[in-house]
C-alpha cells in the first residue's frame, strides 16, 4: 500500500502548491503544512484496501488483448461512474479507450495506466510456477491489472479531501489502451485529450517502488509489419514456378541482424515471423515479419 500513500502524496503535495502559489512580487508564500492532508490521504487509500484487490483481481480475470480491452473498460468505466465520474467513451477512434473526469478547473491531474494483457500469459494467480489457468490464453504477464486499482483508489481518495478542503481540480483518469502494440497513447496524444492537463502521474508495476519524472528512460518505439509478395507453386511438382515470399523475409532478417552489430548501444529491434506461409509444399506467394 505504500505505493499508493506514495503516489497520492504527490497529488497532494501538487494540490497544496498550487492551491498555496503566490504571483511573483507578491507576498511571501505562506508555508502548507501538509502533514494533516497527507495522513488524511493515507487514511482514504488504507480504508480502500478491498476495493485495490478487487479491481486488481477482476482486470486479471478478463486478461484482454491489445484493442480488446472491453470487459475490462466496462468494468472500470461502470465503477468510476458510480463514484460520480462523468464517462466518455470511445476517445480517439479507439472503442476501449475513454477518459473519465471529476471535479472543475485547475489543476487538471491526469492518473494513467496500461489495461492490456499479453497474448499466451494465462496464468494462475498466486504461484511461482508456470501454470496456464486456460491453455493459450491471454493472460496479465506484465501486472496491467493492478494499475487502475492504484489509480482509482487514489482518486477515490483525493476526490474525498478535496470535497472536504473545498480544493478545486480535476481529476482525469484515462487506460493505457494497446501499449504491448504501442498503440494507444499516441492516439490520445494526437487526440488532445491531455490538452490543458497540468500533471499526468502514470503507474507501472515494478520490483521496487521507484518513482522517476520528466523524460522517460524507456526507449521510444517503432512496431512496422513488412509484408512480402511472391508466387505460389507446388512444391515438389514445380517449385521452379515459385518465387517465396518467406525467403524474402529470412533473407531480410539475416540482413537485419548484421546491421544490428553497428546499431548504437540504446537502439534495440526484434522480429517474429508473423506469417511465414500456410504449409511446406505450398511456396508461400505472401509472407511477413513483424
Ligand atoms: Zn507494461
């Protein structure tokens, strides 16, 4: 729970700056005490427990791919608004994606976190060993479940001190739609629904609780599918008639991996071949590597 005590002391300690910000050549800026908020906040994320576990285990049960997070933004859009979030759904040209707000005027506080699960990660909850709960199935194997629980009961909590204090805000929570395909923040970027927010906090399960800020020490990415076209023929009959579009993938990605040895240190690549043909005797007239 100390990540999210952690995370809501931010919001806090954000709220209390702005709310306490002097113009310049004004008066000296009274000093917050913000201990008595804080404890407060602590208070409202402890009293949510349940509710963390709850969230976290019912996004795990639905697990969704990429784009197909719908019953899980059900879920979560359905509990924010019964906690009197006003819900718009479908935000940019995404059905899954949706942005929920609270409160009015500033600061517009932005809590984000990824939803999608990760293709053949099904797994049992609670054991150290690989244990699909449904064979081949999707599965959270990167703890895109847990995230919007931290972020909703922050929320839950912030909103009640600042209905209490009579701070003014916005709360905006919105869904990592699509990040295993790197898909969906763009979108939003490009969308404008981050136009006019002063802060977003943005959680990701991690082995510690590390907290970074500003620019991000991930690398920026790229996802291209290339799709190669050739000439089918039989096999064994008359394979001279052929012309494989799976060698022109193999022998794009032996090229590839000899440009590798001189990409510069930060710069990664990997591939999978996404369609390399239907069956062996059958020359592949279409083929691509993702
Ligand atoms: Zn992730």
């Amino acid at each position: 729970m100390h990540k999210f005590a952690h995370l809501l002391a931010m919001g806090i300690t954000l709220m209390a700056l702005t709310a306490g910000a002097q113009p310049v050549g004004s008066v000296a800026t009274p000093v917050v005490d913000n201990a008595p908020l804080k404890a407060l906040a602590v208070q409202g994320v402890q009293s949510r427990q349940k509710l963390a576990q709850v969230i976290n285990d019912t996004l795990f049960s639905y697990g969704e791919l990429a784009f197909q997070e719908v019953e899980s933004s059900r879920y979560l859009t359905a509990l924010l608004e019964e906690h009197g979030f006003s819900v718009q759904r479908g935000v940019a040209g995404m059905p899954t994606a949706w942005v929920a707000r609270w409160g009015q005027g500033k600061p517009v506080i932005a809590l984000g976190s990824d939803i999608d699960a990760l293709p053949r990660a099904s797994q049992k909850p609670g054991v150290a060993y690989r244990e699909p709960l449904v064979a081949d199935a999707p599965g959270h194997g990167e703890g895109h479940n847990s995230g919007q629980a931290v972020n909703i009961v922050a929320a839950l909590a912030l909103k009640d001190l600042m209905q209490r204090e009579k701070l003014p805000g916005t709360l905006l929570l919105w869904p990592g739609v699509a990040e295993e395909l790197l898909a969906g923040k763009p979108f939003m970027v490009r969308d404008g629904v981050f136009n006019g927010v002063d802060v977003v906090l943005y959680n990701h399960v991690s082995n510690n609780l590390r907290t970074t800020w500003g620019q991000a020490d991930g690398t920026g990415m790229l996802s291209v599918e290339y799709t190669f076209t050739g000439r089918s023929a039989h096999s064994a009959l008359l394979p001279w008639r052929g012309r494989s579009a799976l060698d022109a993938v193999e022998l794009m990605n032996v090229g590839w991996n000899y440009r590798r040895e001189h990409l510069r240190p930060e710069q990664r690549s990997h591939y999978v071949i996404s369609n390399g043909g239907d069956q062996p005797n059958v020359v592949p007239d279409t083929a691509s590597v993702w």
